[in-house]
C-alpha cells in the first residue's frame, strides 16, 4: 500500500492550502487516517487524525482552529485544509495508516504507523 500526497507549494503567512491523501488499491473509509509533518531538523509530529469508527477528529494543541481533516470517500481521498499559515507550519507532510484503528489515538506517535507516503513540501514566507 502506498499513500500519496499533494497539494503542497510555497505560500505566504496567512494564506491556505489544501493537501491531498489518497491510497490507490486501499479504501480509505476504513480506516483512520492521519496528517504527519516534519521540518528540517525536527522530529515528526503528528498534526490531524480522521477517525471513521464516529468521524470525529483530532488536532495537536500547534494548529487546533486552523487545519481541517475531512473525507471524500466516493473519491477515496482525505483532506487537510490548511488556513492562516504560519512560517512554523513549513515541513513536509505525510498521511500514513495504521489498518487495524478506525480511530485517532490521544497522541499520535509515527512509528505507531505502517503506511506512508513520500510527503508534500509546504513552505509558509513571512
């Protein structure tokens, strides 16, 4: 199983970007999907979880009331709105599953995670 991300590029502060998970051969509404970043010389955080046992949601404290995590299923592919960039968001960001939760951990650790894809680049300028 590979995931792949889109939707990444170079914005300003403020600005909104809205990135693409999708998972060619595996349907999504099964299974809890989470959003991870990592900048340069950082560990890998975990940023948004969609649980599809209840569709509930869950953000980490640094980007609660800014990002979204949302489903399409009929295209197979979830979302994570991005608004009010800051130059802290810049990272690469990844999905990755866990196929045995449908949904989000309290804390979400990436090695927890057995799928990934190769990331999309977001850089926020000041």
């Amino acid at each position: 199983v590979q995931f792949v991300e889109s939707g990444g590029g170079l914005v300003q502060t403020g600005d909104s970007l809205r990135l693409y998970c999708a998972a060619p051969g595996l349907f999504l509404q099964y299974y809890a999907i989470t959003w991870f970043r990592q900048a340069p010389g950082k560990e890998r955080e975990g940023v948004a979880c969609s649980a599809t046992n209840d569709g509930s949601a869950y953000y980490a404290d640094s980007v609660k009331g800014r990002f979204t995590v949302s489903r399409d299923n009929a295209k197979n592919t979830v979302f994570l709105q991005m608004n009010s960039l800051k130059p802290e968001d810049t990272a690469i960001y990844y999905c990755a599953a866990n196929l045995m939760r449908t949904s989000c951990p309290t804390t979400l650790i990436q090695h927890e995670y057995d799928y990934w894809g190769q990331g999309t680049q977001v850089t926020v300028s000041s």
